[in-house]
C-alpha cells in the first residue's frame, strides 16, 4: 500500500473515533415527556335508573376524565368522598361511565329523598298530627305532590 493510502486510511478512523466520541457526550434525549396525569371523578360502573339506589362499590369508581370536560357538578376525587353516596337515590338515570353529579343524587337523609324513592304510580301520605309534624320533614321546597 502506498503511503498516501494510509494515511486517507488514518484520517477517515480519526474522523469516525472524534464523531462517535461526540455523539456519546451528548445527553440522550427524553423518550417520553412526563404525561399530564387527568383528574379523577365520579362515575356510573353500570347503568342506574331513575330512583335506584347506589351501591359505592357496585355503582361508582373513580375514572380519570379529561380537565377540560369537567364541570363543577361533578363529584371530584379529593374535594368529595365516595362513601358518602352508600345508598344515595339516583334522580335521573345515568348510563356506565357517565359522570356523576352532585345535584343528580339524593343522599340518604337530605330532603327530598321521599320524593326520589317513591316509584311512579305511588304515593307518600302524611297523617296530620298536629300543623307543624304533618309533613314529618319529608317534603321540601321543588318536591312535585299532587
């Protein structure tokens, strides 16, 4: 071989050992950009009807749900607690994975809950005992009676 073939031959190594020296010091890049981690909120396992009662753990999970889409009536993980719904009434019927609202349940003890139980066709009687237990706190401002 002449010496001029060597020596294309030693620079091109040179150049290929500074290139891979180069490109090993620099810091690799991030494969994955930390993912934007959605807010839980409440919603329906299954489907509930219409003045069905809510089982928490039968009913209800937390499922992450874009920010975008979130509405104050939703029931947020964090700011309210799943037990809190054991034997609520649903007001209106909610389909699986439907949110939950906090207006759409009538929770065991607040008023209204008469109304929300009663199936369609029945009604609640209250026996007048005296003017102020009549209504014994079952019926409440909004409630439809006929």
């Amino acid at each position: 071989m002449s010496p001029r073939n060597i020596l294309l031959i030693l620079v091109a190594v040179l150049f290929a050992a500074g290139t891979a020296m180069f490109i090993r010091s620099k810091p690799a890049p991030q494969a994955q950009q930390e993912a934007k981690v959605n807010p839980n909120v409440l919603v329906a396992k299954r489907d509930i009807p219409a003045g069905g009662f809510v089982k928490t753990g039968d009913d209800l999970q937390w499922a992450p749900w874009p920010e975008s889409a979130i509405q104050p009536s939703f029931v947020r993980e964090g700011a309210d607690d799943i037990n809190t719904f054991q034997g609520a009434v649903a007001r209106r019927p909610f389909k699986a994975g439907e949110p939950i609202m906090s207006t759409a349940m009538v929770k065991r003890g607040a008023g209204g809950f008469l109304s929300a139980v009663l199936e369609p066709g029945k009604r609640a009687v209250s026996v007048a005992v005296t003017a102020t237990s009549g209504n014994a706190g079952f019926i409440f401002p909004g409630d439809r009676v006929d």
